[in-house]
C-alpha cells in the first residue's frame, strides 16, 4: 500500500525549465560569448546545478577553475531567482492541487524530492508549502539518476520502497525513482520508457488510475 508520494517540482508541479535554461544561455553568452545549443536543455533537465555546469562545460570544451565554476553558478541562480521572483500559484500545473488534496484526505504522506536549492521558495511562492510533510535537502545527497533523493524521502518516513511512489517529468528523474525501487509516474509528452505508467499531465492521474495505484 502506497504511503507516501515524492514529487519533483519543475515539470511536475511548476515549469521554470524556460527560466533555468534562459538563466544559464544568459550567463553563457555573457561569459564565453557562447549561444547555448537548445539540445542542451534536455540533458540539463532534473539534474543538480553542479551537474549542469558541467555538461555545458563538457559540451565546448571549456576548462576553467573550481573557483570560477562556483561563481558562475552562483550568478547563474542569481539570474534564475530574478527570472522566478514573479511566479504565484498561477503557475502551478494542472492537476497538482486537486492531487495534494486527494492524497491528504487519504494521508498519504507528501515530500518534495527535487534537485533544485530553490525548491522551498517555489512552493511558497506556489501556495503549496503546507501540503509537503518533508523537502528532501539536495544539498546532502547525490543528484539525479542516482536514487538517493527518494531514499531520503523514504527513509524520513521510515518506509519501504514499495510504499513510496515518485512523480517525475525527466528521464533522468524517471532513472533515479526506479533505482529506488520504486513505483514510478512519469509526467509530460518526453519519452519516459522506464516509467510505470506515463501521464501527460496530472489532470489526467484520475480516480480510476488513482484507485488502482492507493487504493
Ligand atoms: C531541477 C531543474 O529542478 O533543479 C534543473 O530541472 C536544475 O534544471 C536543478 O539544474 C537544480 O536547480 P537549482 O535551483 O538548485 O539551481
Ligand atoms: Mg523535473
């Protein structure tokens, strides 16, 4: 019996993948005079800050210090938070409220496993933050695919795997909730093959899909 639901934030709840990406484009053309190639995006998707530097790097070639490296980070993040600073629960995806209410009335444990350092900002700018019983902290384990994200999430709870389901819109996401052992929702139209059952959106994670999964 499912227990306990972890959810990753962008694609699944909201979608700063646009205000991620520009903030990173923003920082290359800037620093390298560098147009970011748009395949980027998706390899950069769902993976930690860290992690996305480093493709980009990888990707032309460049070799620069640690000490740079974190300091374009941290001006990439300064730029995203300025592009974020915006948001309401107008950008909350459809499907996500009326799913964070089912799943309480059914106490059904709600935890945010995202890579993103801003993933408690967002959830307050969201009007969601009451709904989460745990933020997994990214800062203190390994990024996406590796499954850690969601074994901490179940491990905070003190469940099993199989009484935890994880929500993710990205293959690498999709990767990590099965590394975990557990069930798996993929969200959006991108090629989730590994996912147990793949939605387009949260509207359409319905009662009958609902009852089959928690009840
Ligand atoms: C994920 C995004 O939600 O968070 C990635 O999909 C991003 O694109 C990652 O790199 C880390 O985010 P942050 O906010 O810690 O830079
Ligand atoms: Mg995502």
């Amino acid at each position: 019996m499912i227990k306990c639901a972890i959810f990753d934030l962008d694609g699944v709840l909201t979608n700063t993948t646009d205000e991620h990406f520009g903030a990173w484009c923003h920082l290359f053309e800037k620093h390298f005079n560098i147009q970011l190639d748009k395949q980027l995006e998706i390899k950069t998707k769902g993976v930690s800050r860290r992690d996305s530097i480093e493709v980009l790097l990888d990707y032309y070639g460049l070799h620069i210090s640690e000490e740079y490296k974190q300091n374009l980070m941290d001006e990439k993040n300064r730029n995203y938070r300025d592009l974020i600073n915006h948001i309401d629960e107008s950008k909350l995806m459809d499907g996500v409220l009326d799913l964070l209410v089912y799943l309480k009335k059914n106490k059904i444990k709600i935890a945010l496993g995202s890579a993103s350092r801003n993933g408690e900002t967002i959830l307050d700018r969201l009007k969601i933050r009451d709904y989460f019983d745990y933020i997994v902290d990214p800062s203190l384990v390994k990024g996406k695919p590796n499954p850690d994200i969601f074994l901490a999430a179940r491990d905070f709870f003190n469940l099993s795997s199989q009484e935890c389901i994880g929500f993710e819109d990205a293959v690498s996401g999709v990767k990590a909730i099965k590394a975990a052992n557990m069930y798996a929702v993929g969200v959006g139209e991108e090629n989730l093959e590994e996912a147990d059952v793949q939605v387009v959106s949260l509207v359409e994670f319905n009662r009958e899909l609902r009852e089959k999964i928690f009840e």
